[in-house]
C-alpha cells in the first residue's frame, strides 16, 4: 500500500489539469507525504491527510489513495466509490488496473437496494443519510445486513422500511407516501359570557316556575300521605280501644252492676290497643313535621357555600 501512495504522489506532482496555484499544490503533496507515513499504523489519519490534500488541491489521481485507505479500514462503499471516481476522472495511471481490480473484489462484498417511491422528489435516506431524491437512477450500495430506509415529501407523510441484504445481492424497496391535506386553522365561536347567578339559575330546578308550587315535590306528597295513614292508623286503634274499654267497663268494670272483675287480659289488651294508638299517633305527628319541612326545602336550590376555605371547610351555609 506505501509503494502505491508514494506512487502516487509522483503521479500528483506532474497532473496539470486541476486549477490551483502552485502553493495549493505544494500544500497537497505535503499533506500527501504525512498521510503516506502515517498510512501503515493509521490509516484512519492517513485518509484524513488525503482528503485534505484533495480540499488543497482536487487531483482526481488523490481518489485512488483515498479509496485504499477505505478498502483497508473495511469500508467497502465508500472504497468503491473512490475507485470508481478515480476510473471515471483518470484515464491514463499505472494504479488503473489495480483499481478495477479492487471494485471487482470488493462488489463481491455489498449488497445494493433498489429503491422505488411513487412520489417524484421525495429524499431518500439509508440508515439515516441522505442518498438522493426520487426516482433514483442507480441502486444504493450498502454493507451486508438490516437498513432502515425512508422517504419524505412536503406533501406526505414519513415511510419507513427496513431490509435485510446479503452480499452480492440486490434488494428491491418500494414505498409509497399518502398525501396528506393541510390542516385548516379553524378559530372556535367564542363563547358568551354567563355570569354567576345565570349559571345558578341553569343549574337550579325550574319545578317552581314551569310547573307550580305542587308538582317537583315528590316526597313532600309521600310524608303528607304518611301522615294521614298514620292519623288513620290512629284513630282506628284509638277507636277499638275505646269500644273495648266500654265493654269491659259495662260487663265487669263496674262494681253495682257486676261482681265479677275483669280479667288481666282484658285489660291488657284495651292496654296494647291504648300503646298502638299511641305509637300511631307519634308517627303522624312525625309526618307532619316532615311534611311541613319538605314543603319548603322540596323543589328549591340549596347552595352550600364554604365559609373559611380550606382551613374550616365543614363549616357552611344553607341557603333556600
């Protein structure tokens, strides 16, 4: 590889054909020198130096040296593609056969995709590189493997694809973009402004305005109903005890008309019948005590409005 570097170097100091004044020249052929030397224990630096000497000078001869140090760093493409450049720009080198001798070896070692997108002009990217837009005239050249392949347009969205290839091989890719319609700014109606009593007066029941004091007052009903029941319930017992306690008073309460006393069960049941009515009456006044407080809490809003914020938050007011 130094003998074809120092080759090479001779070879640059007689091209005349890029445009570039002498002490670029100088330039490249130093910087050529530092790449040779370095070439055997750093390629990697020796194909920095080349690539400056060609930003000095562009010899397009530069492409052969450039293309060694690719091939020795196991870069196969991009080896490839100086050979190629050097093969299509030189014609007339020593370093010619060696070069085609090298492409040929090292296409044995690549794959290729052929990449086709339906949407004219959209970038084509291999493993995040920009290769070209669409349609693309020559297939991508790439190492043996996966690759993650896309296309983008302006007016589509992101396809992605990833292929496997093998060496030697070439892999067809197609990716197709949907278009994708401009999203239309649209300013939302501005909502008119409601006030806090409006949007209590929305929230609260409207029984009272649309439907009169008596309807929208369920359970009002079902406590007054409870309370006739009971009233009835009530009087009905009350009535039953009396009718007895009449007459066990005719037959045996009464002494100058009888001398037979009445009996304990007797008189426990005008007892029982006196506690049930009792009980009953109990439960109506209840009723009606209810009835009364649902007529006018039944049907209004009741707003619980915190007195002392967070800290006293059980305290609240009651409104009707």
């Amino acid at each position: 590889m130094t003998t074809a570097s120092f080759v090479l170097l001779a070879l640059l100091a007689q091209t005349a054909a890029p445009t570039g004044s002498p002490e670029a020249k100088a330039r490249a052929q130093a910087l050529v020198k530092e790449g040779t030397k370095l070439y055997d224990g750093s390629p990697g630096e020796a194909l920095e130096k080349f690539k400056q000497a060609y930003a000095e000078y562009a010899s397009p001869k530069l492409f052969f040296n450039i293309g060694l140090a690719n091939r020795d760093l196991g870069r196969p493409v991009e080896a490839i593609e100086s050979f190629e450049r050097f093969l299509a720009e030189v014609k007339d080198s020593p370093e010619l056969t060696e070069a085609r001798k090298s492409v040929a070896e090292l296409k044995t070692k690549v794959g290729s995709l052929l990449i086709e997108c339906t949407t004219a002009g959209a970038e084509i990217g291999v493993d995040g590189k920009l290769v070209g837009l669409a349609p693309l005239a020559n297939s991508v050249r790439v190492t043996p493997g996966n690759h993650h392949v896309t296309a983008k347009h302006s007016t589509g969205a992101l396809v992605m694809e990833d292929v496997s290839v093998r060496a030697g091989t070439v892999e067809t890719v197609v990716l197709r973009l949907q278009a994708v319609a401009e999203p239309v700014a649209v300013t939302p109606p501005r909502a008119p402004a409601i006030d806090l009593q409006a949007r209590q007066a929305q929230a609260a029941p409207t029984a009272e305005v649309d439907q009169g004091w008596w309807l929208g007052r369920k359970w009002t009903w079902v406590a007054a109903g409870s309370t006739i029941v009971f009233t009835g319930a009530a009087a009905i017992f009350g009535a039953r005890m009396q009718s007895r306690f009449d007459s066990l008073h005719n037959s045996c309460g009464s002494t100058s008309q009888s001398t037979v006393a009445c009996s304990k069960s007797d008189i426990d049941s005008v007892i029982g019948l006196k506690n049930t009515a009792n009980i009953f009456w109990g439960l109506a006044g209840a009723a009606v005590v209810t009835t009364g407080i649902l007529f006018f809490v039944e049907g209004r809003p009741v707003i619980l409005a915190p007195l002392a914020g967070q800290a006293t938050g059980l305290l609240a007011s009651v409104r009707y």
